[in-house]
C-alpha cells in the first residue's frame, strides 16, 4: 500500500500516530469547509463561520478514530462518508448553540430557520454542491464502465451486487475502483 494514500494514513490514525492528521487534514480540510458553507447558507456569516463546524469535524473524526469509535473505517470512501455526516452535525450543532435561549440567543438571530440547516433532507444547494462534484469527476472517467461503476457505487451498491451484474469476481470490480480513485484523487489534488 502506497505510503501516500488514504487507507495508509487512516491505519496510522487508527493505531494512534498523530503523524497521520496532516496528510487527512491537507487532503480533506478544504472540502469540509465547502460542505459546512453549503450546509450554513443562509445562517448570518457574523454568527456562525464554516470553518469553526469543519474544525470541529476534522478534530472529533480525529479523536474518534484514534480510540476505535469508528470501526468501519477501511478506506477513502467510508473517509468520506464519516466526514460528511460528521460536518453535517457540527453545522447543525453550531446553528442551535448561536440560537440556543439559554444563552439568551444573539440578536435578530432567534427567527432564524433551523429546520432549513438542520432538516433530514441536504439543503438544494448543499445537493448542488455534491451532484455539481459528482458530476465534474465522473466527467474525468475514460469509458462507460468505469462511469456506471461510479454511479452505482454512489447508489450504494456493494461490489458483490456490482460483480453480479458484470458477470465477473468482486475482485474485478475492487481494481476497478482503485482505477477511479487514482483518476480522482489527481482531481481532487489539482
């Protein structure tokens, strides 16, 4: 396994070497910054800074892998995953504790909406942001194979069920990914 890649950096994480955060944090930090801002869109900016919820994720992904409270937990795309809910929370935790009424609240800040930061649903633009990326990366894949894997992997098929479907061993389409996730991650780094 490449000294440089996701999987080698979230095993270090796990067995406790702090050296790990900086490549995650180089990686990662700027994307959940993007995701807090599309989740904290329309929260007065004075209030609350998208930076503080993707500190705030980074640091509890942080100290949750590093005492196993993450066991699934394998490679870039459960990376991605964990992040993704974790930002997502730390936004919402941030927007009730700006609004909170024991604290008296900030002022003109208690009409604010939580519901549209905090609904089950991804706000439309936080949507937008994720399907515009999807659809960016998925634009960089060579052939079709390679694109209806992505789409299907996104769908939440797992790679017995895609393997199935192809007519070939897990094992082919785990190469497979590997070939997007190195197209990709040139992407994402430039």
């Amino acid at each position: 396994m490449p000294h440089d890649s996701v999987t080698h950096w979230l095993g270090k994480l796990k067995a406790g070497d702090s050296a790990a955060v900086g490549p995650l944090w180089d990686r990662y930090f700027p994307r959940l910054v993007e995701l807090a801002r599309a989740r904290l869109r329309g929260f007065p900016r004075r209030a609350v800074d998208e930076e503080d919820a993707a500190l705030s994720a980074f640091d509890s992904f942080c100290r949750d892998a590093a005492a196993g409270r993450l066991p699934r937990l394998d490679d870039r795309d459960d990376l991605w995953r964990v992040l993704l809910l974790i930002t997502g929370q730390k936004a919402i935790d941030l927007v009730r504790r700006e609004t909170a009424d024991k604290r008296g609240g900030k002022p003109g800040l208690q009409a604010f909406d939580l519901e549209a930061v905090a609904g089950k649903e991804p706000t439309p633009e936080f949507a937008a942001l994720v399907a515009d990326e999807f659809r960016r990366l998925l634009s960089t894949l060579p052939d079709a194979d390679l694109k209806a894997l992505a789409v299907w992997k996104m769908e939440g098929y797992t790679n017995a069920e895609i393997a199935a479907r192809w007519g070939c061993v897990p094992r082919t389409v785990e190469r497979r990914l590997k070939v997007i996730r190195s197209l990709w991650a040139v992407e994402v780094e430039s």
